[in-house]
C-alpha cells in the first residue's frame, strides 16, 4: 500500500464567500443565476467496465483446487497450523467483524 506525504493545508481552510449584485425585480435572475453554477460531467468507460464484469465472472467463489489440496493435507496428518497463524486468523476475523458492524 502506498502512502503519499501529507499535502499543507492552506491558511484559511474556510470557502471564500462571493456576493454577486442581482436585482430581485430582474426577470433573468433565475436565468442568470443557473448560468453561474458550476457543472460536472463524468465519463464512463462501459468497455471496461465491461470487460472487469466478465474477469470477475471467469473467477470461481470457491477454488476447488486449493480446497482440495488442503483437504488431502488434512487427510495425510501433514497440515499444520502455527499458533502464530491461528493468532493472526482470530485477530483477522474479529477485525474484519468491527469493521463489518462500523
């Protein structure tokens, strides 16, 4: 994971205020006023979004193959747990259980 260095904050972290001189009895102002607001267009890419869907979709939930060598490993008396591995298991799973209550 990448962390970048802490940007400095400006001075004054407080939005500037502008006033702008309309006349109420001006029939543009709505007019006016929705020319001045500002605009944002997002683009989505579909073609790759598309194509990380079908990615995700070739990709099994459960991977047999590692399913089935620890299951052989289990059968042969061979698999073993530290209990450096299981601390760092239980430590994982009751974080992940904060978070999922957060």
């Amino acid at each position: 994971m990448r962390v970048d260095a802490p940007l400095p904050l400006p001075e004054n972290p407080q939005p500037q205020k502008v006033e702008r001189s309309v006349s109420s009895n001006s029939p543009n102002r709505l007019a006016s006023a929705e020319s001045h607001q500002d605009k944002a267009h997002l683009s989505v890419d579909s073609g790759k979004i598309d194509q990380l869907t079908a990615q995700l979709a070739r990709v099994p939930e459960v991977r047999q193959e590692r399913v089935d060598a620890l299951r052989e490993a289990l059968d042969k008396g061979s698999y073993r747990v530290t209990d450096q591995q299981l601390a760092d298991a239980i430590h994982s799973e009751l974080q992940a259980g904060e978070t999922s209550r957060a």
